[in-house]
C-alpha cells in the first residue's frame, strides 16, 4: 500500500469519501462491516463503517450510515456526486465476524446478518461485492487507499492480507 495521501479515519456507523489521493481507515470491525467501494478511473473512494442490517427495526434510524439497507445508498449517492459511476464501481468488504459465541445458530449472528444485509442493499442498486473478507470470530482493521484501490485487512493473530 501507498504512503501517499492522509489517513482519514472512519468510525463506527460512519461513511467518508474522497477524491485519490487518500487512504481510508476503519478500526474495530467485529461484528460491523467495512464497506469499500472504489470507481478506478476517476479514483473516487468511500468507506461504510456499517453496524446494523436494517434501520427499519430501529427506534433511532437517524443516522443513515449506522445500517446496511440506507448506508449503502448514501454511500453510493455521495461517490456519484464526486463523479463515480456507479457500473464502474468494485466493491470490497470486510468484517461480519460472530464476536461472542451465545448462540451455536448462525442466524443469531449479527456479523453475518450485517454482511447478507449489505449484500442485499447492493443487490437493489444492481451492485455486488467483487471480493470480501468477512465471518470468523476476529477483529479486523481495513485500510483503503483510494489511488489503487487495494484494501489491506490487519488483525490480531490471524496476520494481515490484501484484498
């Protein structure tokens, strides 16, 4: 990965995008999903720090980038009006881990009901995850640099790869 450009943090049920040069960052992706989408020739980059699937079961769905079905519009609302367009886009994701093992039946499992949601919301906007890094009972990292496009996944004891 690239040293050029800042490192813009992106925290929980939060979204940021920018115009290359730029690497966006999000910690802590247990349960959450990273969501980094990336228009190639204009280098136009964002990153959804997702916590829940669906707003709709929510008293408070106020902030949009906090669930899966309205974060993902307003992710790809915001590129476009950078100048991304949406059929070039690669999308990658990472995270949707099950963090506590409560429950022995997956469908209790808000990693993976986050990931199926984000999946989902891209689905209705005729859009699909190109490669993830999702599931597992670890943390991750996801660093994204918006000149290349390369999303580097750092955890605790299960190393670091790119996506």
């Amino acid at each position: 990965m690239g040293t050029k450009g800042e490192l813009i943090r992106v925290g929980m049920a939060q979204t940021e995008v920018v115009r290359a040069p730029g690497i966006l960052v999000t910690y802590g992706l247990g349960s959450c999903v990273g969501v980094a989408a990336w228009d190639p020739r204009t280098k136009v980059g964002g990153l959804a720090h997702v916590m829940l699937p669906d707003s709709t079961q929510s008293k408070d769905s106020s902030n949009v980038a906090k669930f899966a079905d309205t974060a993902m519009p307003d992710l790809i609302n915001r590129m476009e009006r950078l100048g991304a367009l949406r059929r070039r886009l690669v999308i990658k994701i990472a995270g949707g881990a099950q963090m506590f093992s409560l429950f022995k039946d997956d469908r209790f499992s808000i990693g993976l009901r986050n990931v199926e949601a984000v999946k989902r919301a891209l689905a209705q906007m005729d859009l699909q995850v190109a490669v993830e890094d999702t599931g597992g009972t670890y943390g991750r990292t996801l660093y994204f640099d918006t000149d290349t496009g390369e999303v580097r996944i750092r955890t605790i004891d299960h190393g670091e790869k790119t996506i």
